[in-house]
C-alpha cells in the first residue's frame, strides 16, 4: 500500500473519533488499527512513523506509537 493511501486512511478513523477526546481518540485509533489492519499494515505504518509520519493526524501518530510499544 502507498505511503499516501495508508495515512489518508489512518487519518479517516482519526477523524472518526476526534470528537471524543485525545485520550479517548488514541485509544479507539489504536483498537481500530490492531483489530482491523493486518500486521504487515500496522508495520508498515510503524515504519512511516519512524521516518517522520509526514501529514498523519496527532492522534492516529500517538496510536501508532502505542502500538509499536506493545
């Protein structure tokens, strides 16, 4: 998957559950990210994250980084 697709969708559940709060919005992002991606998505993602997350929403980068630790 392209750097641009996986970031507009990350970015799409982060949209999703911005409304409920930060701590609420990371947590639901991550639950969304570990139930529904595939671990070769959620690595790359890691990846992308690793080298900068260029134009990936606060909250869907703080998910991300949750899911790396753990």
């Amino acid at each position: 998957m392209t750097p641009e697709k996986m970031v507009h969708m990350a970015n799409q559940i982060a949209q999703f559950f911005a409304p409920y709060g930060r701590e609420q919005a990371v947590a639901g992002i991550e639950d969304h990210l570990r139930k529904f991606w595939e671990p070769r998505m959620r690595a790359q993602i890691t990846t992308y994250i690793a080298s900068g997350g260029e134009g990936l929403h606060e909250f869907a980068a703080e998910a991300v980084g949750r899911l790396a630790n753990k």
